[in-house]
C-alpha cells in the first residue's frame, strides 16, 4: 500500500504554522490541529470589549534584523505597523528607571552624573565581579555585579523561575545586555515591528491555503497518524512520552486585567522586587491596539507561577543541567520515531522567540522536503 504525503501538524502556533505553510506551498496536504480553540499559540492575540488588542498568553514584541529570512517571510503574510518597545522599572522609592540597565538607569539608581560612556562604563567596572559565568547568577555578578542584581535582576529572576538564578543556565540572564549609552529601546534589533492587524489575523494569512486544513479544540492522539506519512508534534516532548524520564519543568504565567485611568510611563513596567508580580502591560501603548472611548486603559499583570499550577500551560523552559539531561533522555527516544519531529518551545525545550522560531522552522521544514526528496530519488 502507498503511504499518503500528508502530514499532521500538531499545534498551531509559530512553529506549526511555519511548517504547515512550507509544506502545503511544496505540495504536501497537511492537516493542522491544537487542542487550543484558537490558532496563533501564545502569540494569538484578540480585540476585547473596548476595541483593544489584547495578547491574550502575556505581550509579544516582534524584532529581528531586517534582512533575516523570518522577516522576509513573515513580511508576505502582514503589513507591518513600526514599534520600538520600552520597559521601565519600579525602584523601591516609586520613581520609574529604564531596563535594560543604561547609562540614565545608573544615574538614577546610584545618584551620580555620568556624563560619558566612559564614566559608566568605569562605574561598571568597579560594580562587576570578574568571572566566566556558569549560570544566570554568575552571569548577573560579571554584568552588573551584585548591588545591581539585587535591584534589578535576583528578586525577579526567582520569582520568574521559581529557583535561584544559581540554578538557571546563563542563558537565561544574557538575554538582557547592559549599555553604557542612553538607548532606552529594550530591543536594538534594526527591524521592530507589529503586525498592523494583530497577530492571530497573520496566522490566518499563513493558514490560508488550499492544501491546509485545521481542526481547533482538537487534542493530539496516535490515532491521527494512521494515514499520515509524518508528523510535527509541538506538545511537550515528556507528555509525548508519558512523563517516563520524569517531567520537564516549565513555568507558567497566570494574568490578572484591570482597568486604570492614568498613562504608565513605558508599555511594560517591570516590578523587579520580591513581590509577585513581574510585570504590567498597558495594552494602548503598543500601536496596533486601539484605545477605549472611556478614557482608561486596560493593563494586564503578571503572576508567575509552574505550569504544574496552571493546567499544565508551558511557557518557559527551565533549562538547567539536570533539566536538560532529562530532555536528551527524551530526545534520544524521539529519535527512534523517524516519522514524528518534535518542534517549537515545547518539542524542543528551548526558550524561543518568534524570529529565531520562524527560522528554525523555515529550515527545519526544507531539511524535511530535502530528505524527502533524497528518499524518492
Ligand atoms: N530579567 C530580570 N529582571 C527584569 C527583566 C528580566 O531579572 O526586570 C531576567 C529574568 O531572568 C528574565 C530574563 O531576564 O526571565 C529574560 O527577560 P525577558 O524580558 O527577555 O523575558 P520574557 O519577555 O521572555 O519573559
């Protein structure tokens, strides 16, 4: 019996959605599914009652360098709407200071003047404690060193990840830089952007295809893969396998909305002290959202907590050594399922953001047509 090409794509997220979109434009019938009611994954975004653009699994801010081949991609599916994100953060007094750590946030922490890239870097130099790091605190000791760490960076780290920094790959830490310059973006990567209708209305572009078909509030079950040649699996790669290794740890955020009526003084407010929220969202900030008739703003919070909390709803890996020997234990066991890949943050334990995600996918889909076609030749 011939073995039908069609594939089943299991999650509708970035990953997914790239990959369905590859195949179908390379002839393949793909089948996607997501046991979620929408597509979009935790990028899906939604107008809520007042006309504001919500995103609904905590802010997506989209950056990348223009010329990437993420961006060209995506670039076929939106028009884009350019915004370059700010974060401030409460200090203990109630004023507000911009992360990443800049020259004006040293200022204002330490109460000095540094009127040169020099003197920051000097003030630096004397705070940090030399080292190579090995995990997100050590990294934090060689950046920042420790009385900027306490501020900005242990008390969040924790509660974000529920584990010392000691404990989380220096990964973790390196994703925020330090400048010595004023730059108050929180990215400088040369293309940051929205799409102009939100992100769930780019996936629909995506999605819209004659070879693709979704089926929504769908849950993955072997029974899917009967006449399908190969399968994208982006649930966690542990629930796959029955949780036999043991779980793989994951956080979770739990959201708390509101309404307030003055202006925050950046979109995002970070609140870096040991309470529990991490951070607050006003959502009219961000270009693409439109603003309430009544005057006030809708802000979402924060509340870190596990997944194991939150009805196993995965958002960051915790990757440490252990964690991530755990996963090669999984990994190695996918290996001996040649039909099935694993993708996207859950798949892959990896901490992924949407263009590095996008890239992934476009290439892991063209090494998936390539041996493909090897296969047939
Ligand atoms: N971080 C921190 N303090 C902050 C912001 C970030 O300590 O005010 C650390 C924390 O460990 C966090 C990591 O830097 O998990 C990455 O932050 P980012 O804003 O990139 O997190 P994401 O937007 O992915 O949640």
């Amino acid at each position: 019996m011939r073995m039908s090409s069609a594939v089943l794509v299991v999650g509708a997220g970035f990953a997914g959605a790239v990959l369905a979109r590859e195949l179908a434009e390379a002839g393949r019938t793909v089948r996607v599914i997501d046991r979620r009611p929408h597509i979009g994954g935790n990028a899906f975004d939604a107008l809520n009652e007042h006309g504001e653009r919500l995103h609904v699994y905590g802010p997506h801010l989209l950056h990348g360098e223009a010329d990437s081949v993420a961006i060209r991609w995506l670039s076929r599916f939106t028009e884009w709407e350019p915004y370059e994100h700010r974060v401030r953060a409460v200090l203990a007094d109630g004023r507000t200071t911009p992360l990443p750590v800049n020259r004006t946030t040293l200022e204002d922490v330490f109460g000095v003047e540094l009127p040169t890239e020099e003197s920051a870097k000097e003030l630096l130099a004397s705070e940090v404690v030399a080292g190579t790091p090995n995990n997100t605190d050590e990294f934090f000791l060689a950046n920042v060193g420790p009385r900027l760490a306490d501020i900005f960076f242990r008390p969040y780290t924790r509660k974000m990840w529920g584990v010392s920094p000691t404990q989380l790959e220096a990964a973790v830490g390196a994703r925020l830089p330090v400048r010595w310059n004023r730059d108050d973006r929180y990215f400088t990567d040369s293309f940051q952007a929205m799409p102009k209708d939100g992100f769930t209305a780019m996936f629909e572009r995506i999605l819209d295809h004659p070879l693709i078909s979704v089926s929504l509030g769908q849950s993955y079950g072997p029974d899917l893969d009967a006449d399908v040649s190969h399968t994208f699996l982006s649930l966690p790669i542990d629930e796959y396998f029955g949780f036999r290794f043991g779980r793989l740890p994951y956080r979770s955020i739990r959201f708390e909305t509101s309404s307030v009526s003055a202006d925050q003084p950046a979109t995002v407010i970070n609140y870096t002290d040991t309470g529990i929220y991490t951070r607050c969202t006003q959502w009219d900030l961000i270009p693409n959202s439109g603003r309430r008739q009544d005057g006030q703003h809708t802000v979402t919070r924060e509340i870190p907590c596990d997944a194991a909390d939150n009805n196993n709803e995965c958002y960051y890996p915790v990757r440490n050594s252990e964690t991530l020997a755990r996963y090669e234990q999984y990994e190695a066991l996918a290996a001996t399922e040649p039909n099935k890949t694993f993708i996207g943050r859950c798949g892959l334990f990896r901490y992924l953001d949407m263009v590095p995600c996008v890239n992934i996918h476009l290439r892991l889909a063209a090494t998936f047509l390539g041996q493909q076609a090897q296969a047939v030749a």
